[in-house]
C-alpha cells in the first residue's frame, strides 16, 4: 500500500480534458489528488502556472488565443507535470458590443457604434440588465462612469479604452475586465471587496499623491493586475488583504514622484497563492514588495486565518529606489522569491528583511473571537507583532547600491525570535528564520554589517554593473533551482 502511495505522489497524471465556454475554458483534472495545479501555455509562450485548487473541476477566463493546459497533482508531494491537452482555442465573439462616445452619443441611443451611448454608467446598467449576456464595451473620450458597481455575477464583460470621470468602487462584482482604461484623479482609483475574477489590463491608474492606495482589493479571488501603470499615492499603489489566486505581472508600480512613507506594495490579512512576476516597483517609502505585513484579524477570511501571506512567488522584477527594504517577507508561510533586482534600496534601514507580521483586532471583537476558536493566529487583547515566517527561499537575485550609498544598518535584517501572547494561538517562540534559505545572491551593498549569515552567497565579491538607467544587471550568477 505505501509503494502504491508513493508510486501515485510521483506519478504524471493524465491530459486533462478541456471545453471551452464563452471566453473561458473549463478544465476537469485526473486522478483524485488532494490538490491539483494547472499550467498553462500560449501560443508562442512558455508554460506558466495559472490555478491551484482543492476542485478537479477548474474553470478559466481566458483572453482570445490558442492554448493547452496540463496539470500537477499533490498528494503527499507535488507529481511532476503531466500530459499536455490538444491546442484549444477561445475566440474573441462577445454576444453583445456597446459604444460609448461621450461627445456624440445619447444615453437613450441602442448603444451601437452608428449610434452610441454617452456614459459608462448607462452601459454598466444595461450589462446589469443582461447578465447572462457576455459584453464588450468599446469607450472613447472622458467618460461619465459610476462610482459604485455592485452585486454582479454574471457572463464576461470587458471595458476597452477610455477614460472614466470617476473611481472603481467594487462590492461582490465578478467577471469583468478592465482593458486599457484611464483613471487620474485626486484620491484612490480602483477597489474591489469580495470580487471574483477581475482584470486590470493595460491600466493607467494615478491617484495624483492623494491615494490612500490606487488599487486596493479585500477579501476577493483570482485577481489579474497586468502590464498597467499604477502610481499617485501617499501610501500604498498596491494594497492586497485576504486575497487568493492572483498575478501581478508585468506593471510598472510606485508611489509617484513624491515617494511616499509606506510601501509601494504587499499582499497580507492571509493573501495566498499570488504570483509577482515582471515589474518595475520603484520610488518607495517603507519598502518595495512585502509578502505579509500586518493585518486586523477580523477582515481575514478562513481557511486563510494564520500567516500573512502564503504560497507567493516573486519572480524577476526590478525594484529601484526604496527608502526602505527593497523586498521583505512579514509573516510569510512558502514565499519564494527570485531572480530579482534590487537597485538603490535599503538608504534608510536595509536591502532586505525577514521579520514578523503583525496581528490586531480592529473593532469587531466577535469575528476575532470565531476566528481564534476556529484555530487562527490572533484574538482580542493580542496585538502585537508576532506571527512567524515560515519555508522562505531568497535566491538568483542581485542587490546593489552605488558606492558611497549603502544600506544605512544591514544587507539583511532578520528579526529574532519573539514570544507570542497567551491565547493568539502562535506556537512559542515565534520565528522570522524557521526554515529561511538565502543563496546565490549578488550583494553589492557598503552596509556596515550582513546582518545574517551569507554563506552561499556573493558578498560585495562581484560587480553585478548594473546600468544606471535601466537598473540591469551586465553579470549575474547562473541561477539554481527554485524550489516547488
């Protein structure tokens, strides 16, 4: 029995059947695992991991192209992946268009392009209207668009172009996507509570340094954030809590021109499964990408109750001009990050840092309680700093500041073990280092100290020359595996 066992963790499993649906396919994965993975590729792309799920049956909105997806299945480990599907297809057909141009349309016209409608808000209304309808809503010029969109789970919609006179502001919405639309306004731009399945695509979002943050998404799943401009904020461009399955990939990311006090970005309140990959994070405060943070427990949703921030891979991005670390994990459970530049970071503090997240309980003391008897980190009467960081890996990146301009205190800071509050659930003591991995790194940094052991990696030994311009590196170290 346990060579049958055995036999099933390392096997490949089967290609997975595939329909394709209106604008999305449906994926239905073999043999029986307790988790399965997909992995998908484009026409002319490389394969990349798109889903994880407890569910066989997996559904995926897809732009227009040609495709195949395979699998991985767990049982007590990952199986290696398996037999890729035939090429599928999804095609571009909407059952419905409607035009918008504010400056020669009529918000009683048919929506057509011969004869469109003025506002983004009458089109929202009649997408509400029709929500077994799939919709492409073609926007041209300055747009009248409502600041609330609410209660919507219907077929695909998608708004191409234009710029909206108002801010996003979403609650339960699903399926829709944004695709090259302009929002700069003096304030946030775009949030999202209890989404599923939203795309920003080709956004140019800029909350002009009065965003609390310019993109802020809560308690929601499968997220897309790609190639867009996101910026104009006095505290976070990109502010993620409790959100699952999503890419951040792709985007050019800051505070603004005015750096502000905080970071540019982080995923934390039990954000899981999230994918950052391709972007130039730059011109920050507290710090550029943080995997955890602090979070209150009540706005955590279960079963994501305990670390800040699981399953994260951070992958090839550049990130540049941060005050404080360039990257940092902060109550992270299996955080993987590499291939990364990190460029002029770290002036104030350091270059990197593992330390512990923090926990509060904001207000709702009823939800803190059911969360604790539930088995999560946290209560009321336990504030504090305190929830671990546990299977970090920190590799193939290169850090390098100018000479004469080295992180202020460490390369690394890596916060000691703490003691957590009685009742909070956390095993004692509580660790930022249990089971971190830091190797094949490139540090090109004069701090005064390492702050950590760095054997395995360069430690101010090898010029990465990293272009001033474009912050790339002309020398790097040939990369080892990251681990699943």
């Amino acid at each position: 029995m346990l060579d049958l066992l055995a036999a099933l963790a390392v096997a490949k499993p089967p290609a997975p059947t595939v329909v394709v649906q209106d604008r999305a396919v449906v994926v239905r994965v073999s043999p029986v695992a307790q988790r399965y993975r997909l992995q998908l590729k484009a026409a002319s792309q490389r394969w990349r991991t798109t889903r994880t799920s407890t569910k066989r049956r997996i559904r995926l909105a897809l732009d227009p192209g040609r495709y195949r997806v395979r699998a991985e299945v767990k049982h007590r480990r990952w199986s290696p992946p398996g037999k890729a599907s035939r090429w599928f297809t999804v095609t571009a057909n909407y059952a419905r268009d409607l035009w918008v141009d504010p400056a020669n349309g009529d918000d009683t016209a048919t929506g057509t392009q011969a004869q469109p409608l003025r506002s983004v808000t009458e089109a929202w209304a009649r997408v509400r209207s029709r929500p077994e309808v799939s919709t492409a809503v073609h926007v041209t010029g300055l747009a009248e668009s409502p600041g609330y969109w609410e209660n919507h789970d219907g077929a695909p919609v998608t708004f191409l172009g234009g710029r909206f006179s108002n801010d996003i502001n979403m609650y339960r919405v699903s399926h829709v996507t944004f695709d090259s639309v302009r929002i700069h306004r003096a304030g946030d731009v775009f949030h999202c509570e209890r989404c599923n399945d939203i795309t920003l695509r080709r956004v140019d979002f800029d909350g002009e340094g009065e965003a609390h943050e310019t993109i802020k998404v809560n308690q929601s799943s499968h997220i897309t954030i790609e190639d867009s401009i996101v910026t104009g904020t006095y505290e976070n461009a990109i502010d993620f809590v409790a959100v699952q399955h999503a890419r951040i990939v792709g985007n050019d990311i800051s505070n603004g021109p005015d750096p502000a006090t905080d970071w540019c970005a982080y995923v934390k309140g039990g954000s899981a499964h999230i994918t950052v990959r391709d972007n130039r994070i730059h011109d920050c405060g507290t710090g550029g990408f943080t995997a955890g943070q602090g979070t209150g427990f009540e706005y955590m949703v279960a079963p994501w109750l305990r670390y800040e921030a699981e399953y994260i891979d951070v992958f090839d991005n550049v990130i540049h001009d941060t005050d404080g670390a360039g990257l940092g994990v902060n109550g992270g459970h299996h955080i993987r990050m590499s291939g990364n530049v990190l460029h002029h970071v770290g002036y104030r503090s350091h270059a990197v840092e593992f330390v512990h997240g923090a926990r509060s309980c904001d207000g709702d003391t009823a939800v803190c309680r059911a969360h604790n008897a539930a088995g999560g980190w946290g209560g009321v009467g336990v504030d504090g700093q305190y929830i671990p960081n546990k299977d970090v890996w920190f590799g193939n990146n290169v850090i390098a500041n100018d000479p004469g301009r080295g992180s202020q205190w460490q390369l690394v800071q890596v916060a000691g073990p703490v003691d957590p509050p009685r009742g909070s659930n956390v095993p004692g003591p509580s660790r930022a280092d249990d089971d971190l991995t830091i190797v094949n790194n490139i540090f090109w940094n004069e701090a005064p100290e390492n702050g950590y052991p760095l054997t395995g990696n360069r430690v101010n030994t090898l010029d990465p020359q990293v272009d001033p311009v474009t912050h790339l590196p002309g020398v790097r170290m040939p990369p080892v595996d990251v681990p699943d």
